[in-house]
C-alpha cells in the first residue's frame, strides 16, 4: 500500500509507481467521485454525456446510405482481417 499526505492547499501526490501503471503524465484531468469508504479517482471524460439528437447529422455523409447487408458484409470482413492479424 501505497501512503500519501494532503497538502494545506488540499493537494494530494499520486505516488510514482501508481501514475506510470495508469499513464497518467502531468495534466491529467481526473474525476474524483465519493464512494462508500473514500475517494475513487479517475481519467475525466474529454466530452461531455450526448444524446444522440444532439449530434445527429454533425457528419457530412458521401455517397448513399449503406444497407444492413453492405454494413453486416462490413464488419465480417473488418472481424475476417482483424483475425488474420492475430488481433481479436
């Protein structure tokens, strides 16, 4: 276990060993959330939660819809080269 200490300024350090297991550098944004027993600490989402009607049509579509077969053809290809890479 690792023991840290609060700063009068309310800072804490993150022992080395725990930033490089995480890859946090400095800057890092993180959430601190209250939890049963403590402070549970993790990376910030970049983005705000969105609903699907806030960012439906942001992208410029080219060319015409896909179909369900065209996309399911897609993703079994996608599955088939990923597979042959050795990356499941």
């Amino acid at each position: 276990m690792n023991i840290t200490r609060l700063s009068s300024k309310g800072q804490v350090v993150l022992p080395k060993a725990i930033r490089e297991a995480h890859g946090w550098q400095p800057g890092t944004r993180l959430a601190v959330q209250e939890v049963p027993g403590g402070v549970l600490l993790r990376p910030a989402k970049p983005f705000p939660p969105t609903t699907f009607a806030q960012v439906e049509g942001s992208l410029k579509s080219r060319g015409r819809p896909k179909t369900l077969e065209e996309m399911d053809e897609g993703i079994r290809k996608a599955i088939r080269e990923r597979h042959a890479r050795g990356r499941y």
